[in-house]
C-alpha cells in the first residue's frame, strides 16, 4: 500500500504559511525545550528572566536555525519554502542565539561561552552532516537535543552544574534516545517506503494485514503522548519552583 503523503504526523497540508508551521516541527521543538525548562527547574531558585532567555535561546537555535538547515538538506518535509529563506531563517536564528549566550556569559559566567560554542558547533554540524555526517548519529542526537539543552539551562540559572543536574541530563539524554528510535522507522515509511505488502497471522489463524498505518500506529501515538508530558512535566517543575 502507498504510504501516506504527509512527511510527519505534524505536518500540515503543503503550501503556503502552513510550511512554515510545519518547518517549526512543533510537538518536537516543544519538547526539546522542556529540557531547558527542566534542566532550569534542578537550580536552587529559578530565575523566570534567565529561563526564558535560555528557552528563546534555544527556540531560536534548534525551532527555527536547526530546522530550516535540516529542510535544507534533502528537503524531509518537503516545503515549498525557497532556498534563499530557509537560509535566511537559520542564519537569523542561529545568531540570535548566540547573541543571546553572549549576553548571558556577561550576567552569569564566561564559562557560558562554552555552551555557546558547542551550541554553534553541533547546530551546524549535526543539519549539514559536516565530516561526512559523523555527528548525524543517534548518539549525538541524544546528547544535543536531550543532555545538551538540559545542562545549559540549569547552568543558566547559578553558572554552576550541580550533580543532581547531571542525572536529570542524564535521563533527557535517554529520553531523546528513545524519541530517535521511535522516530526513525516511522519516517523512513512515511518519507521513503513506496509499497508495503504483507501479512500477520496470529496464533488462532486470524489474519492482520500489514500496512504502513498500522506499523505506523503504536511509536507515532507514543510520541505524540511523550511530547505532551514532557511540555506538562517542564511546565509543572518549573511552576512548582516558583510558587
């Protein structure tokens, strides 16, 4: 059977605004910066001011720099968007970022340039596929959009990572590996699978007809669950530190 057009469950009918609604991958944007947000909730006290600094910081790193980079390369979602400003939207994402960072090495502590940095590095490298596409991995995905953005708006807050930081890291590290290896089967049969003929026969002889829906069923609604507790849990934490 045909697989169905759309390029993610997300996606929005093709033309128009709506590619760059979609462009945003809005459910796994959300998520990523819960990390920030719960990174920021293991501080001693959270600063609302730097949390939503580090949260525009990182919408416009990996929301809008990552994404239009990514379209960029091979169009996954297949927009309609030109060249000319899918480049320019992750060019002016990607130095706001940074502009940001730098601001707030100057508040918090010089060592945030580090993050910064690495932040630059890993936005370019991990979309471009720089060095043969050595950091295009699911290992390097898990530690930049999971570990990464938790560790940073933790160190955000006090210019200091503490050690419960580093097991909620830890576990935002798991937590984007497990999203990887949901994801991956399902794009490949909604971006690449053109026909897909096959049966399942249960143990008293009934007959399931396998289709890329139906394969396609259990890791898409598990994703879309883990994406809503994930902006719930951030919100809850952080709400919960500033009451």
């Amino acid at each position: 059977m045909a697989h169905e057009e759309r390029p993610a469950f997300y996606a929005l009918r093709p033309g128009g605004s709506r590619d760059y609604l979609t462009l945003l991958h809005p459910p796994y944007t959300l998520w990523h910066l819960s990390y920030v947000a719960i990174g920021a909730a293991t501080a001693p006290a959270v600063r609302e001011a730097r949390l939503w600094a580090s949260l525009l910081a990182f919408f416009l790193g990996v929301g809008l720099s990552a994404h239009a980079l990514d379209e960029l390369k091979g169009r996954p979602l297949a927009t309609s968007i030109p060249d000319r400003i899918l480049r320019a939207v992750a060019a002016v994402g990607l130095l706001g970022a940074i502009a940001l960072g730098v601001a707030g090495a100057v508040v918090v502590s010089w060592w945030l340039l580090a993050f910064v940095v690495f932040g630059t590095f890993i936005v370019l490298a991990y979309n471009l596929e720089l060095l043969g596409g050595r950091f295009h991995s699911d290992a390097w995905f898990a530690l930049a959009w999971g570990a990464f953005p938790a560790l940073t708006g933790a160190f955000a807050q006090t210019g200091t990572v503490r050690w419960p930081t580093l097991l909620v890291a830890l576990a935002c590290l798991f937590l984007s590996a497990a999203q990887r290896r949901l994801s991956t089967p399902v794009r490949r049969l909604r971006r690449q699978v053109a026909f897909l003929d096959g049966r399942m026969v249960m143990r008293d002889g009934t007959e399931i007809p396998l289709e890329d829906a139906h394969l396609r069923q259990a890791p898409e609604s598990a994703l879309r669950a883990l994406s809503a507790a994930m902006v719930l849990l951030a919100v809850g934490l952080v709400a919960a530190r500033l009451v």
